[in-house]
C-alpha cells in the first residue's frame, strides 16, 4: 500500500545543500595551491586505493542506479553477460593500455596517437572523445535531474532547465581550481554514499517482502529473473556477443576515456595504477549484481502492490509512493552521490582533452601559468553551457532507458577511437596525407547504414552492443587500406 507521504520539498532540498556544502569543503581542502598541474593530472601524487574506490561511482553513475534495476524486469539479469566481458576488457587496459601511457609519461591519452599516427590522430582521437564523453554524461546527468525535478524541484516550482543549471553551476564551484586532485577525494566520498544507499534499499525492500537474503534470491529464482546467459544467436543480447561487447565496452569507454584514464595516470607507480584498475572491476561487477538483485526486489514489490511504473521510473515511484518517507533522504543522498562522480569527472576530463589535445594548451611558451589557468576556465565554463543545453535536449527526448540510449551512442562515437588505438599499438604503418579523419568518420555512417540495412542484409539477426566491435574493425580496415608502411616505430 502506498506510504503515508512524501517528505517537504524544503527538506529535502536543504539535505542536498548540505551535501554540496561537504563537497565544497572537501574541494577547498584540496584545491589548497592547487595549479595546473593539480587540474590535468592531480601532481601524480593521487593515492591508487582512493582512485580505485572513487573511480566505481564515475564508471556506474546514476544511469545504473536508475536504469539498471528497471531493466530486471525484461532482461533479467543478463546484463551480467556483459559485466563479464567488462573484466577481461579491464585486464586488458590495466596490462596492455596503462604501460604504454606510463611509458610515454603522457598527460592526455591521445598523445598516444600523435607518437604512432601523427598529429592528425591525436586532433582526431580527442575530438571524438570529447564528443563521446559529452553525450553520454549529459544522458547520465540528464537521467538523474529529472528525478530530482520530480521528487524536490517541481515542488518548488522550479523549472527543469533552472534545476539543471543549478546543479551544473554546483559542479563548478567545487571542480574550477582543483580539477583531478579534487575529484579522486569527491569521487571516494560520493562513491561511499551511492553504495550506502543501496544497501539501505535492498535491506528496506527485503523486509517489505518479509524476505530475508536468501529468501529473496529463491523469490527471484521460482519468478524467472534470475536467468544471465542468452542461447539465442540472432538474439541482441546473446552470451557471445555480450561478452565481446562488454570486453570492448571496458576497453574503450575506460581504457581510452580521459576522464577514467586521468585519474589512473595520476597515480605515481604503474604497479599502482594497475591494481587500482583491476580492484575497480572487482568490486563493480559485484556492485551491478546488488543493482540486478534490487531491481529484481522492486519488480516483486511492484507485483505484489500493483505499481504500473517501468523501466527508468520503477524505483524512484516505489521510494516516493510505497516506502516510509524517511527513505527518500537515502535514496536522495545515494541518486546525488551517484549523479556529481559522472558529471563532475567528465567536464574536468573535457577540460583537459580541450586544453591538452586541440589547443596545445601546456606547450605554450608564451603563456604564463596565470593566463593558461584564464584559458582553461573559460572551457570549463564553455562545458557547463554546453551540459545545459544537451541536458534540456535529453528532457525533449526522454528515452524510456537511458542505460540502452548511452550503449548505443558508445557504439558510434567510441568505436572509431578503438580502431585508431588498435591500428596505432597493433601495426606498423602510417595514414596517407588526410585521410585519417575522414576514415573515422566514415566508419560510424557505413555502421549506421549496416544497421539500419539489417533486416535486407541478416534476415532475423539483430545488432546489440557489438556494433562498438563493428565500427572499430570498420575504422581499422579503412585505416589500413589508407596508410603505407611505416619505417620506424615513435
């Protein structure tokens, strides 16, 4: 039965004040002589346990803590197929990928390309983060500000586009100055509030049920949610293609994003950066299983109760309208916690790629460290407005699963960067003239079109995630045949 109400918007607005009071003393604690340095790389003096710890919030975000459990209902728990894939994409990166930028001391990733490619990759591989990085954390962030709009915002009578510039003006103040050495702390004390908030949840729903843990997982059992691996072949979400997805998906949303790879190279020892990496997967791939278990709860709950909300809207209707009010200041505090790691990270990552990447920003002899700090302000900023303006776009478009929306735009927007580093660490050519950028732009269009074709070309076979896998192999093909040998290695 429905709870007896919800808790007043003015205080659960004040907790959230609150909370960002914390992180901005925690932003001025660290932010203390903080430089340039400080912002792009964190002085490389960034603990490996607390980036492991903080770097779980950022690569789950609010997408996974609204989405995710909205997805039991329909596919069970075979996301679980791809968080497999996950692990061997992050050994990958933590064995392959992290010594070679250890080795060529880099502060920006794509410098990588630029010492095997050529400048030409370098503007290339950036630009194409930068527009991977910015759609997707809009999307998260989008996700989580409708929830806040619905829950505290609306009843305030704010609008949502003020709520969204409010929050991004929030995530300014406490990352303009300290950048990466701020976020590593930010990032551990927010990841600390996600996962507090969803033990409380689970715990909650398990005693609404009258369950206990085991009890629980033998209720999903006999109610068919527990089942992971797909048979199916022609099936989007058949166990091969799961797996290799979920491999490149590791690879090349962390492996080759600044924004994860900023605060792994901040790290001062390799050894250091690797085990942070590979104790990250760990813990993540058991963090998305509690999400699986509770979005199976929910689904039990809202059988039982008869809730009619799906997908994206199930657990913030069941907080709202059939839990204790007390409840929504732990879901409240988690969807935050959740939401700053994924938005704060990716401006102060936008930031860098911009400033290190296009504009050569730390090679400039005839700027001083004053006016360098000027410049790279006005992009931070530049981010926010444009934060604001995909954010209120999303709003328009209001996709049922975000979680699936963001897959998808990972599959054209990342893929072309994992044909270039693959190109660029597996063979010794080199692209002829411009053709490289050309080439990586073309490869998302023919994926598209592939897609889109799929029904003339494969009959009942359907695309999922391994379109990433497509687009790269696409890029790789059109690098190769428009490149020559290369004489010597960078």
């Amino acid at each position: 039965m429905p709870s007896a109400g919800a808790l007043s918007a003015p205080l659960l607005l004040g907790v959230v004040l609150a909370y960002f009071a914390l992180l901005l003393g925690v932003a001025w604690w660290t932010g203390r002589r903080s430089d340039n340095a400080s912002f792009f790389v964190g002085n490389k003096s960034s603990h490996w346990l607390l980036v492991a710890f903080g770097m779980i919030g950022t690569s789950l975000s609010g997408v996974t803590f609204i989405s995710v459990p909205g997805m039991v209902a329909g596919n069970q728990f075979a996301y679980l197929q791809i968080i497999a894939g996950q692990l061997i994409g992050y050994a990958l990166v933590a064995f392959v990928l992290l010594p070679l930028y250890y080795r060529f001391n880099v502060s920006s990733i794509y410098t990588l390309l630029a010492l095997r490619l050529g400048a030409s990759a370098h503007r290339t591989g950036a630009s194409f983060f930068i527009l991977s990085r910015t759609l997707g954390a809009t999307a998260r962030l989008y996700l989580v500000v409708r929830v806040l709009q619905d829950m505290v915002l609306e009843r305030m009578g704010l609008p949502f586009w003020l709520s969204a510039a409010v929050v991004l003006l929030m995530i300014l103040l406490y990352t303009m100055e300290g950048g990466v050495k701020t976020i590593v702390w930010t990032d551990t004390l927010q990841t600390a509030g996600m996962l507090g908030g969803l033990l409380i949840c689970v715990g909650l729903l398990l005693h609404a049920l009258g369950l206990d843990l085991w009890q629980g997982w033998q209720a999903l059992d006999a109610a068919g949610m527990t089942r992971v691996v797909v048979h199916d072949p022609a099936s989007a979400s058949f166990w091969g293609k799961q797996l290799l997805a979920g491999a490149a998906i590791a690879v090349a949303m962390t492996g080759l994003d600044q924004e994860m790879m900023q605060k792994n190279i901040s790290v001062r020892r390799l050894a250091d950066a690797q085990k942070n990496m590979m104790l990250m997967a760990c813990i993540t791939a058991v963090v998305v299983a509690l999400f699986l278990f509770l979005g199976g709860l929910l689904s039990l709950f809202a059988q039982q109760h008869g809730v009619a909300a799906q997908g994206d809207r199930l657990f913030p209707t069941v907080v709202l309208q059939y839990l204790p009010a007390w409840v929504q200041l732990v879901f409240l505090l988690a969807l935050i916690s959740a939401l700053f790691p994924s938005a704060d990270g990716a401006i102060t990552a936008l930031t860098s790629s911009t400033c290190l990447d296009l504009l050569g920003l730390m090679k400039r002899d005839d700027l001083d460290e004053a006016a360098k700090a000027r410049i790279r302000r006005r992009v931070h900023l530049g981010y926010a407005g444009v934060f604001l303006l995909l954010t209120l776009a999303f709003r328009w478009l209001d996709d049922p699963s975000m979680v699936n929306l963001i897959l998808k735009l990972a599959g054209y927007t990342y893929g072309p960067l994992l044909g270039l580093f693959a190109f660029a660490i597996l063979v010794r050519r080199e692209p002829r003239g411009g053709a490289l950028p050309w080439v990586a732009l073309a490869a998302p269009a023919l994926c598209w079109l592939i897609e889109r074709s799929q029904d003339w070309l494969f009959g009942a076979y359907r695309f999922g995630l391994e379109l990433l896998l497509l687009n790269a192999g696409l890029t790789f093909i059109g690098l190769w045949l428009a490149s020559r040998p290369r004489t010597a290695l960078a």
